[in-house]
C-alpha cells in the first residue's frame, strides 16, 4: 500500500502555453474535426462495450513492456477514455474490468464500424520521439453489469446518431463550398457579395485545415537547479475537498507527461515514487484548472521553496 511521506518541500509554479491562444487553438481544432477536415484526437483511447458501443467505466488498462513489467496504470473516466505517454519501445496493453472480457470476440477486426484503430491484446512496437497511446479497446460482456446499466441514465452515449451528424456536417460544408463556387461562377464578371463573402469563409477554414498547428496534448515539468530524485515523478490531480483522485501521470524522463481529467478545478500534486512504489514523498502541490481538451497541458516549474 503507497505510503506518502513529509509535507511539501519544493514550490510549483505553472503557465499556459501561449495563455488564450491555446483555447483558440482547441477551438480551431473540434472546429475542423466538426467538418471532417482534421483527424479526431489521438489522445483518447475509448474503452467500450462491444455489443451496446457504450464506454466502460470503470476499467484498469495497463501498458506492459515485452517482458511482462508494468509502465503505467489508468483508470477510464466516465466516457470510457484513457491514454499512456510512452518511449520507443515494444509494448502490450492489458485491460480488465468486471463482467467484461478481453480481447473481443465479438469486435474482431481493425474497425467497428463507428470505432477505429482497434487493439486486441497483440505486442506493437513504438519508435522515435514520445507517443501517444491510444487505440481503442472493445470488450465483450459477460454478464449483466448492473453498474455499467445504471450508468446510461447518467452518460449514455449515441455513436451511430454522432457519426451521422458528423458525416451529415461534412457533406453540408462540402455542398456549400460547391454551391458558392457554381454561384461565383454565374454571376461574373461583378462577383455576387454574399457569395464572396461565403467563399472568404470557406477559403479560411481550408487553409485552418491545413496550416493551423495541431493542440498540444502533453504537459511538461520543468527543474529549476540541479536537484535529482532516487524515484520516478508522479502528477496526480484530486478534488480540493475530496480525497479521490481524478488523474494520474508519470513524468517522462524529458518531463512530457499526459495527465487527463474531465473539466474543473483540481489540487495537482506532484510526487517522488519510491522505484517499488510503495511509498511516495509529496513535493510540492499547485491548484491548477482543467480546459474542456480533457488534459492538463501546461509548463510546470519545481522550484525549492525559500
């Protein structure tokens, strides 16, 4: 059982990457994703039932080097997502949860139908820079989860009524940039305004589409000094009157980390893990706040207090 050890002995400070100009940018990006012009976010891995393609919440999913040790542990959140930050390597992702098993039976291929990139227990190998972990994991039921039924009344998803909406945005946006085209045409040689004006928009979504940097998705911790720690670095982030914990990262040896949680306010604490992790000594903690990207991504600074 962790043991936490000594109050905080170090300061954290934090700043947003570029402040308000990252809310525009996950702004840009769900606008994009919204007219099937970018890729959703590789970030989430869903966990879902196979049969009723509801997320399943909650279940362990743990990423495992080639020998069998563990890198990291999650917990899925209410909508069934979780995501690793992982070096170059060979890995294998294990996920358990009551009443389920896994790998499907049921979901076999590479695709589901509304879900993509599928995995089902095979080893994956990762190379050059830091990844992002996420495939989507089905699950088959076993037996009635009477938990994962009272949780429709609360979150109870629509996958098919989603992908529809979104296909039935794309071909609007698709039809009206041909229509503005056809009408610009017809109406030469003195161009019609509105349709001018149409075509402005469309053209500057085009060019967000394909020159507006992607949203950072990692966090990083920055050292100020020399100080080195015997245990890995861990974030958490808690509840300020709650003891649960809501998000959990290991910090990479570069500082990267991928810390989730849902929208609000939360305590981050930052902790050195003893190399068996039985005991972790807190360093410092920070009231930070969680955006709607569903990560913590700001630049962390552990300074020691004076």
């Amino acid at each position: 059982m962790e043991k936490t050890q000594n109050p905080a002995k170090y300061k954290l400070s934090c700043k947003y990457l570029l402040g308000g100009w990252l809310s525009a940018l996950w702004g840009v990006q769900k606008l994009l994703e919204f007219f099937s012009l970018r890729e959703g976010e590789k970030y989430w891995g869903v966990v879902y039932d196979s049969v009723t393609k509801q997320p399943l919440d909650p279940a362990i999913i743990k990423l495992l080097y080639v020998d069998g040790s563990e890198v990291e542990t999650c917990v899925t959140d209410m909508a069934g997502r979780y995501g690793f930050l992982a070096k170059p390597g060979k890995f294998k992702i294990f996920a358990k949860k009551t009443n389920y098993s896994f790998p499907s039976r049921y979901a076999a291929g590479d695709s589901d139908g509304i879900f993509e990139n599928l995995y089902h227990g095979e080893f994956f190998e990762l190379f050059g820079d830091y990844e992002v972990v996420a495939p989507n994991i089905p699950m088959d039921p076993e037996q009635v989860d009477w938990n994962q039924q009272a949780k429709t009344a609360i979150v109870n998803t629509h996958p098919y009524l989603k992908k529809f909406f979104k296909s039935l945005a794309a071909s609007f946006f698709w039809f009206g940039l041909i229509w503005v085209g056809f009408r610009l045409w017809q109406s030469r040689p003195e161009p019609d305004q509105a349709a001018a004006v149409m075509a402005g928009a469309y053209l500057a979504v085009l060019l967000l589409g394909f020159f507006a940097p992607s949203a950072r998705l990692w966090g990083r911790l920055k050292i100020r000094g020399k100080q080195e720690f015997a245990g890995r670095l861990r974030l958490e982030l808690r509840h300020p009157k709650l003891q649960t914990t809501f998000g959990r990262a290991m910090v990479m040896d570069t500082g990267k980390f991928l810390l989730r949680a849902n929208k609000g306010k939360y305590l981050l604490s930052l902790f050195e893990v003893s190399p068996d992790g039985s005991s972790k000594n807190l360093l410092a903690e920070k009231m930070v706040r969680v955006g709607g990207s569903g990560v913590y991504n700001g630049t962390l600074t552990l300074m020691a207090r004076r």
